[in-house]
C-alpha cells in the first residue's frame, strides 16, 4: 500500500475511539439486560464486533500491527462444550420462505378448508389466515418440498441438534421455545443457503450462524 492510501493517524485514533464508545455501550447494555435474548445487548454485540473490526483494519494498514483480540465469525463459530454422552437433546429448525404468489398460496388454503370440516379461514382470508391453515394441514418438510405448489420460494435454512441433561418437562418451554438455547450446546449444525453452492453439512464441527451466535439469540 502506497502512504498516499495509508489511514492517517486521525483515522487510526477516531477508530480506537469508536472502539472505547462501543464497549462502554456494550457493557451498559449487559448491565441492564432483561432476560437471555435482550435486543439491546445483540445491537450492543454488533456495533463493538464491526468497531473493532475497523480498527484492526485501519491499524494494520497504518501500521502493520494488529490487536490482541478477535470477535468470533460465522466461519469461527462456537466449540461444542455439552457432554458427550447426553441424555436428551432438542431440534431446532428455521426455514424462511418468500410468498411470491399470494393467489396460489389463498387458493391452496381453500382447497383444505373445503375438503376439511375443522380447517377454516379466519379473519379476512389472507394469506396469514392461509399460512394457518396450510401448517395445520401439511407436515413442515412437506410444505418444504412442495414450496413451489403454494406459491413460496425458499431462502436460507438451519437446523440444529442442540444437548440437553434431561428431557424438559412437558409444557415447561412453550412460552419460550428458543430462548434458553446455549450456541455451545449446539452437537451438530446443518445449514442450507443460496451463498453456498448447495447444501452444507458440516457434520461434528458445528458452528453458530450470523444471527444465532450472538448473546442471547437463537433461531425463531
């Protein structure tokens, strides 16, 4: 790099500053957390991750030094720390899907209600009220392989097999199913998106994705 494109020191300065602010923020936000999955401290996470980032950036480039510490990346991901033998263990899934062809989605839902006496659409018939009916009827891989048919288009997904020590008790996590889910306890990971060439499976290394590995987040 030539000096004409080196950072200046008031870059370098402005940065480590930006970084001093982000901390500081970030310890505030853990400080007055509410609960595990609090948006403040995810925001908090993501400002200091992309501060210091730029920081260690423009450091190198002004000065061929870096710094001690490292944010973790989706590629870095979190070890698995649970046991190796556990007793119980939990799937978690999130699928998204794009509704392209609201019209076909309606009309796939009139189908069931008309053939089923305990389907219904409710409300104003739209396509949430569709949605209802069509998971209620179809098993969430069938809707995924026959996504087309209902007028959805796919876009990334992820499962995980996440360790537990015992089988919850029933109704214990109904209010909220993905909030007490440790990235760590994560055993396997197999993830499917459009920015890979096709389906991921990384078998024993498993990994935390963008959002998931964050405090406190885990897919809805």
């Amino acid at each position: 790099m030539s000096d004409a494109a080196l950072p200046t020191v008031a870059e370098v300065r402005a940065a480590a500053e930006a970084v001093k602010a982000a901390l500081d923020r970030h310890l505030a936000a853990v400080e007055s957390r509410i609960g595990d999955d609090d948006p403040d401290v995810y925001a908090a996470f993501n400002e200091l991750a992309a501060a210091a980032e730029e920081y260690d950036e423009l450091l190198y480039d002004r000065y061929d030094e870096v710094t001690p510490f490292e944010i973790p990346t989706p590629d870095d991901g979190l070890p698995y720390t649970g046991p190796a033998e556990p007793a119980a263990f939990s799937v978690l899934i999130r699928r998204d899907y794009a509704v392209v062809e609201p019209a076909r989605l309606i009309a796939q839902a009139e189908r069931v209600v008309a053939h089923d006496r305990d389907a219904e659409l409710a409300h104003d018939g739209g396509t949430a009220d569709a949605l209802g009916v069509l998971f209620g009827e179809y098993e969430p891989d069938e809707i995924a392989s026959r996504a087309k048919d209902f007028g959805l288009e796919e876009g990334d997904s992820t499962l995980w097999i996440a360790a537990s020590e015992e089988i919850a008790e029933p109704g214990e996590w109904l209010s909220t199913p993905f909030a007490h889910t440790d990235p760590q306890d994560v055993m396997h990971r197999f993830d499917v998106s459009s920015v890979f060439d096709g389906e991921t499976d990384d078998g024993d290394d498993a990994y935390a994705d963008d959002e998931a590995q964050q405090p406190g987040l885990t897919p809805a």
